[in-house]
C-alpha cells in the first residue's frame, strides 16, 4: 500500500509538471490551504485582478520613464508570485528591479509570462 500511495503522488506531481509551466499548485496550496476553496478562489482571483493587471499596463510607465513606479510595481508584485509558486517570474521582476532603465527587454519577458501565469491560474481555478 505504501508504495502505491508513492506511485500515486508522484503520478500527480508529474501531471501538475507537465500541466502547469511557471505555477505551482502545491505552493499555493501551501500558502493559502486547501480547506477553503472560496478564499483561496477570492486570493487567486485578487493577484489576478490586481497585481497581474498592474504589472501588464507598465508599457505607460515605460513610455513616460516612470521608474520609480515601475518599481513600486514590481515590488508588490513579488510576493503574490512566490505565493502561487511563480519564482521564474519573480526573478524578472527583481531584474528589472536592478537595472531599471535598461529594463525593457526584461519587461517584455515578463509580459510572456504572465499571459501564462493568467492561463494556468485559470485552469488552475477551473480544477478547483
């Protein structure tokens, strides 16, 4: 029995590699709990509304050379992006944190990955 429970978690961790590419399920259950699916719908829906949506209208900071709020952004963002697991991501951020006026190439990474981000916390919504 022991090694069936094994072979089964490991399965599932497998699946949630393949399915998901910059989240992680396990680490938003870590961080949120999985006893309360409405809050955990609420704070996933939160970082969607808020600090995704934030981060993917920087293009007018970049145009207008608002680097200070460029990195007021980029800093709140950081969290909520290790609390869904998302650490690639996070380390663009902390990029363009650290060299903000040469940050531009980074910024259009960091709009690849958020396209991704918002699918798969959709999907991830979606299995809940």
């Amino acid at each position: 029995m022991k090694y069936i429970n094994l072979i089964v978690i490991y399965s599932i961790q497998l699946f949630e590699y393949f399915m998901y590419q910059l989240i992680s399920p396990q680490t938003i259950f870590q961080y949120f709990g999985d006893d309360d699916k409405e809050m955990l719908q609420e704070m996933i829906q939160i970082i969607l509304d808020s600090n995704l949506k934030d981060l993917k209208n920087m293009d007018e900071l970049y145009a207008t050379q608002d680097w200070a709020q460029i990195k007021r952004r980029c800093h709140k963002a950081k969290p909520s992006l290790s609390y869904i697991g998302a650490i690639q991501t996070r380390k663009i951020l902390e990029s363009i944190e650290g060299d903000l006026e040469n940050s531009h190439q980074h910024f259009n990474e960091l709009l690849h990955d958020i396209g991704i981000i918002e699918k798969e916390l959709h999907t991830f919504l979606d299995s809940l």
